[in-house]
C-alpha cells in the first residue's frame, strides 16, 4: 500500500479519518494525501484567468485554504507524517476522484458525514457518490479507528468469484496489520441459502489465500444491514469489509446495504468494487 487520499474539510469526521489514516501509513508507510476542495459548479479548470478573478469568493476560499491547510494538519497528525496537502476548486466527489486517479490511490479513507452534519440525517452526499463512483476502496469512518481496531476484520460477501477478486485489493491492509478475518454471511428469509452451500462457497473462497487467518460464519438475520451489526457487536468487530454492487446510475434515495450500514452503525465500513 503506497497512497492513502483523505478528503478533508476540517469536520470531526475529517479528523477523525485523517486519524485514521495516520494508523494506516504509520504501518504501511504509504503516503498521505490530504484533499480539500472549495465547492463550486463552475467547471474551474476550463475558465480563463479573467472568467476566474471575477469569481472572488472562490479565490479568497481556494487562498485561505492553501494558507491553513498544512498548519492545522501539523496540530492534528504528527510532525513528521508523510502527508501532501492538496487543495482543489471543484464538485467536491468529482475533484477527490480526480486526485484518487492522478495519484492512483490505493484507498480512500473519509468521514461519514461531513462538514455542518452532525449525524442527524444520512451520510454525507459527497461520501454516498464516493461510494457509489469510486473504483477505490472507500473506508468510511465516524471516529478514530486505532491500530486494535484492525486485528479483527469482517468480510461480508456471497463468496462468489468476485469476492476473491475484492479480497485481493484490501490484501495489503489486511497483511500489515496481521488480522483475522471474519467471514461472515448473512442469511435471511428473503434470500434464503443453506449453509453447506454456504461453507463450499466459503471454502473455494479460502483457497489461495492460506497465509492468512479465516473464520467462517453463517448468521441468520431478518435484514442484512442490522444482520451485520450484530454480528460485529457479537464477535467484537470494529471494522466490515463488504463486496458492493454497481450504483452509479441508481438514484440517491434508493440506498444499499453498505450505505444503510454507515448511517445506522457505529461501524468502520470499507466498500470494495470489483
């Protein structure tokens, strides 16, 4: 793992994840990079220099944040880090994913809410199109998850071929900190499988991958979402890697389990695309 890309916009839960992310890096030594984006609609990098000067307030906010950033990050994160401040004018998803490719990030790590949400109403818009548009791992965070935290991994999947594939891309994290891993699947009456298809599906899934510690799960649920936090809260699991669907195209009202399981949980969440 050699970059980790943090939006930042000096929220709780931006420190909270840059935090986070610190526990990561100071393991893995992989590089900081700390985004923030002043917002606007305007498409910033095609406007002229005069386009530009007319948009002040844009430019006093861009300045400012260029003049803050680095200070606050040194009070926030040890003196000697390795994180790059970046500071971006832009639609605040689009401009992180743009950093993301630039740098090719390894993984994002962000606050579930963001800056003047107090976890009142669902998670941050930005976080839901990260997490919808991201070909990155996403981790989202609602408080410091310390290096404890990830001894102990869940990994929440049908077990299908694309699991592996998922598996592959968080390798590098699950190594460093040599964690166990939780298989876990959730069985509900809606889709209903038994669990000796369950235990070969999960077998298959293991195989290639015997350097690390695997337990095997089948937890009867009535919905996945509070199925998987239970099931953490039971097997004392602070953080939940689940395999998630496709929804770039899927309007924001209609939410996944991985969305649901940010908003109603206390969990550390990592969203994996394959």
């Amino acid at each position: 793992m050699k970059t980790i890309l943090v939006p930042f916009d000096f929220s709780p839960y931006a420190v909270a994840a840059l935090q986070t992310a610190y526990k990561i890096s100071h393991k893995s030594g992989a590089e900081i990079l700390c985004v923030t984006v002043v917002p606007t609609e305007l498409d910033w990098e095609f406007l002229s220099e005069e386009a530009k000067a007319k948009h002040s307030e844009v430019l006093d906010e861009y300045n400012e944040a260029l003049e803050v950033l680095p200070s606050y990050l040194r009070t926030i994160t040890p003196a000697k880090a390795p994180i790059k401040p970046i500071v971006k004018i832009g639609v605040p998803f689009e401009s992180i994913l743009q950093v993301a490719k630039e740098y090719s990030a390894d993984l994002i790590v962000l606050g579930a809410y963001g800056k003047g949400n107090g976890g009142v109403n669902f998670i941050g818009s930005t976080l839901q199109k990260i997490l919808r548009n991201s070909p990155y791992p996403v981790l989202a965070v609602k408080e410091l998850l310390d290096g404890n935290g990830f001894r102990k991994v869940g990994f929440a999947s049908n077990f299908d071929h694309a699991s592996k594939t998922a598996f592959e891309r968080i390798k590098p994290l699950v190594k460093v900190f040599r964690a166990s891993v939780h298989l876990v699947f959730v069985n509900t009456p809606a889709h209903f499988t038994n669990s000796i298809e369950v235990e070969e599906r999960m077998n298959h899934f293991i195989k290639g991958f015997e350097e690390f510690t695997f337990h095997k799960h089948v937890f009867n649920y009535s919905d996945p979402e509070t199925g998987l936090e239970k099931f953490s809260e039971l097997h004392k699991i602070g953080l939940m890697a689940l395999v998630s669907g496709h929804h770039e195209k899927i309007p924001n009202y209609q939410v996944g389990t991985t969305e649901t399981l940010v908003f109603q949980s206390d969990l550390a969440v990592l969203s994996i695309k394959v």
